[in-house]
C-alpha cells in the first residue's frame, strides 16, 4: 500500500489529468490480456496429422489411453476434433495481438520439453587428408574436438539438436555446406570431408543398467571436395 | 463493476521506490550483455544471423525491422549488433532520466529482438523473456536508482524517487504465466504420474541438450530424477497461484478467514526455493544459454523494494556480528 506521501502525489497527479489512470488502467490490462491469450498453447502441431500419426505421438496416446481406461481410437477421434476446434478459436482470438507481439518483442510460447524426445543423434566431421578420413569432430566426445566453440555455444547447439530429428528440413543441408567451408579454412592440405548424422533410440534405465549399447544407424551422410571451397 | 474496476485503477496507480525494479535492470542488461558478447566471441554472428548469400548458414528473412532496413547483410547485422551491445551497457549502469533511458530500453529492445529473431533455429525461449521484461521496463522507471543516472542528479547511487509499480506486477504476472503454461504444455505421458515421472530421465538422454554424456550415469539415479521431475512438473502448472497470495496480501484490510490462512507464510520464499533449486539442476546439467539467468532475474521483482532494503540492513547486521565475533575470537587467541 501507499505512504500518505505517494497517495498525495498521486491524488494531485489525477486532479491534473483525471482520465490517465483509468486509460493507464485500459492498457495495462490490454497488455495483460495480450500476453495471457498469446501463451496459450499454439504450436502448429497441434494441428497437424502428420505429427499426430508420428509413432511417438501415437504410443502416447495409446499410454494415456489405457492411464484413463478409455478406448483408445475413441479417445485420439475425441482429442483431435476437440483440439481443431481449439486451434481455430485460440486463431481468432490472438489475431488482433499478433501485430503487438511482432513489433514489441512480447511473443510468448513456452513449449519447454513438453514431450521429451527419445532419439538422439550425434554429429561426425571427418576430413580426408593424404588419402585417410579421421574424425575431427564428434558431439559430446573430447577426442575429436575441432571448433567445439562453435558446435557448443547455446544457440548452435539449439540449431543443431532441432536438425537431428529434421534432417529433412533444408537448413540441414545448408547447415552442412557452411561446416564444410569451415572445414575447407581450418584445414588447407585435406581434399574432402565427410559429415554425418548418426541417430538411435534412447535406452531405458533397465537396458543402460545391463550394458546395452544404443543401436545407431547413419540418418544422413554428405560428402564434400574442398577443393570448390577454395 | 464500477468497484472491481477501480480496483485496478487504484492497484496501477501505486507508486514505490525503484530498488526492485532496478535490480532486474541490471540483472537483465548483464543477461543481454552475455547473450550478445558470447556469440561475438564463439564468431557466431554472422554464420547465425546473415542470410546464407552473405557467409551465414541459412536462407533468412529477418524481422520487420531488418526487412525495412534492408534484409540480413553482414553489414546491417554488425550495425545492430553494435547498437545491442551498447545500449544494454547503458542500460546496466542506468544511463538516461525518465524519458532518454526508456529511449535506450527501447533501441536496446528493437535491435535484440532483431537480431535474435533473425534465426529461430538458434534462438530460445530466453530471448523471448528478455525482451518481454525490456518491452515492460520502456514504460518504467528503472533508473531512478542504483543507476549513473541518479549519481549524476543526486550526487549518489541511490534514490528514493518514487516509481510505478505497475511494470513490477506485469512483470510478476509475466513469470508465473511463462511456468505455468510450460508447465501445463508438459502434457507426455512421461510428466504425469501415470507415466512414473520419467520425463527428467530421457531429457538427460538427449545429447542435443545436456552439458555433458549423461545418459549412463541417469540410470543409476532414476528414483532422484523422478523426484525431480514430480517436483518440476507440479511447481511449474501451480506457480499462477502465488498471484492469489499477493491479491491476499494487497487486500489483507479485508480480513477473512481465507485471507488469513493464506497470509500464515509467505509463499514466496517455498517457490523461489523450488525455482532456484530447478535452475541450478539446469545450469549444472544441461545447455541451454542463459535462460535460468533471465528466470531468475525475475526473481527480484517478487519482493517490494522496502522489502529488499530491510532485507539489505538484516544481512548488514548478520555480517557486521559475524566480523565482530571472528574479530574478538581472534584476539581472545592472540591473548
């Protein structure tokens, strides 16, 4: 509460312009409302069937279906049309704040590990030199560690985590060109270099515990001649 | 109708002194400062921020600003990110009165949500955070105190000039709503209990995320993980509710039973002990830039400035007795 300093500082405040805390008031709250509707869950898988049918997607539904003791095709129809219908509503109702957000940095979504993923991958730079490839890079390993400033600050890394589980997107192949150039600086006398992405499904606490080692299998393999590079 | 609506008018209308708020400006500025030196320094900028025609990595388009002033160009990047650098200088120390220090909050706010919308790949929910804690504080009063700003007007660093306290609220509102709705988004099976609480367990099997290989190691501590998890899941979807303890607290003249039980303790101090303990677990295990950072700098602004400088004096008090006591055990053995 106010100090009967404050209160008269702002009493005076008001008789000067009687209207400002009721329209400071309007805004503040429209702000409020912005932000509360914009957080609402959007992300556009949502409504996408392509991501429902993803096989992960649908083990989920399968386990929240027998968690619930429903049927599970019933449940997923129910869940899907009451989602669309979500969708185009949350749709309508942030369109007018759309503009807002963009212009004043106050777009709000916090998908933040919302379904962790349960494969993971890991990234491989060979450089051929004098006929023999060796490994200059691999993720989370300390042998091969060339420009690991650059593979592990946050915002590549962030990169690059999205494009294990999309390296169909075409920022993967994009990504690939540019570690090749880099390769290329780094690496004057090699002729070719290889970049790899290797993927497997993560283990279980019962399978680490016996030893099981994960089943990796290369997702992706480009082969580039530095020469063009050059 | 009338009343509720004079409850927020009166409520927008309270004014405190500006501890609270400048605290969070120089612990969001120093955030920004190594948001942006980092990249610098990794030699990021432009691979991330330039359009693949320009050396970058990717085919970019850019925010409406960086559209207008002529699309993702290594040159345009660097101006911007010039400009970021420092004015986010500026604004730690509390450069600029009432009206030229919103002016560098806002050029500070415009030319980091450029840069850091220029690639979503690399861009986290840390920028988002940031720059909506910017947007609020364009219309505050930061550097009322604290700040060069108040050393230059009053001849030292603090002040008792009274400032809104509305930006504090939204910015509370901000934080609880940004866990909340992570929290209520955390819908896998693997959150839930139905699930076991694993979710924590194969998060640190991701090596795209965790700050070293920990997938061997996680299965040895699962019990611990599932704790952690059960914990996480819950404080993060209940966190919306500490706004209930601080209307209670806002109209504690009303009494009432309720109100009453709900002003026992203070719920802040359980919830920012679950919070800081949460985004120390992250900082140590996984990588994900400084988003604990930019979390916790909210942290501030859930206490009153008065509260801050009592706090301030109890913690002068604790270390002056403990200097004393060490000093007069040390003469004691001297003797």
């Amino acid at each position: 509460m106010s100090s009967p300093a404050q209160t008269e500082l702002s009493e005076r405040a008001v008789r000067k312009r009687p209207w400002w805390p009721h329209l400071r008031a309007v805004l503040v709250l429209s702000h409020l409302c912005a932000i509360v509707l914009m957080s609402l869950p959007s992300s556009h898988r949502l409504a996408s069937r392509a991501y429902w049918d993803k096989a992960e997607q649908q083990a989920d539904l399968t386990r929240w279906a027998n968690t619930l003791g429903v049927d599970r095709e019933e449940f997923e129809e129910f869940l899907w049309e009451w989602t669309q219908r979500y969708v185009r509503i949350r749709k309508k109702i942030t369109k007018p704040f759309l503009k807002y957000a963009d212009y004043t940095g106050t777009r709000q979504g916090w998908t933040m590990f919302s379904g962790p993923r349960r494969r993971t991958g890991r990234y491989v730079v060979e450089v051929e030199q004098d006929g023999v490839f060796r490994s200059v890079f691999r993720t989370q390993d300390s042998s091969a560690t060339w420009n690991r400033s650059q593979f592990e600050h946050n915002r590549l890394r962030k990169l690059m985590a999205k494009l294990t589980t999309h390296p169909q997107l075409p920022a993967y192949a994009q990504f690939s060109r540019w570690v090749a150039k880099r390769v290329a600086e780094d690496f004057p006398e090699a002729t070719r270099c290889k970049i790899t992405l290797d993927t497997w499904k993560t283990l279980s606490p019962g399978q680490h515990r016996h030893g099981v080692k994960p089943d990796a299998k290369r997702t992706r393999s480009q082969m580039f001649t530095l020469e063009v590079f050059r | 109708m009338r009343r509720r609506w004079q409850f927020f008018v009166d409520l927008f209308d309270e004014t405190e002194a500006g501890t609270s708020l400048a605290l969070f400006r120089i612990s969001i500025g120093l955030v920004a400062l190594y948001s942006l030196l980092s990249i610098a320094v990794a030699g990021l900028v432009e691979p991330l921020w330039t359009s693949v025609e320009y050396g970058g990595m990717r085919t970019l388009g850019g925010n409406w600003l960086v559209q207008y002033l002529g699309g993702p160009k290594p040159g345009l990047i660097w101006t911007l990110w010039g400009i970021a650098v420092t004015t986010s200088l500026a604004f730690v120390l509390g450069l600029g009165g009432p009206i030229s220090g919103r002016i560098i909050t806002f050029v500070m706010l415009q030319s980091y949500n450029a840069l850091v919308t220029m690639n979503p790949l690399g861009s986290g929910s840390y920028d988002a955070l940031l720059s909506n804690g910017l947007w609020v504080l364009v219309f505050a009063d930061a550097t009322a105190t604290l700040s060069v700003h108040s050393r230059l007007r009053e001849g030292r660093w603090r002040s008792e000039t009274l400032v809104s306290a509305w930006p504090r609220y939204v910015l509370i509102v901000q934080l609880l709503l940004m866990y909340s709705l992570t929290g209520l988004q955390k819908s896998a099976h693997i959150w839930t209990p139905g699930g076991g609480y694993t979710a924590l367990y194969w998060v640190l099997q991701d090596l795209g995320w965790t700050r070293y290989d920990f997938s061997e190691m996680a299965a040895w501590v699962t019990p611990l993980l599932r704790f952690g998890t059960a914990v996480t899941w819950h404080w993060e979807q209940i966190s919306l509710l500490l706004l209930f303890w601080f209307y209670c607290r806002y109209t504690a003249d009303r009494g009432g039973r309720v109100r009453h039980w709900v002003l026992r303790r203070d719920w802040r101090v359980g919830w920012a002990f679950v919070g800081v303990s949460l985004h120390i677990g992250i900082l140590l295990l996984m990588n994900v830039g400084p988003f604990s950072w930019v979390s916790m700098s909210y942290y501030v602004l859930l206490w009153t400035p008065a509260e801050w400088l009592s706090h301030g004096r109890r913690a002068r008090k604790f270390w002056r007795g403990r200097v004393a006591r060490f000093g007069q055990s040390r003469a004691k053995k001297m003797s």
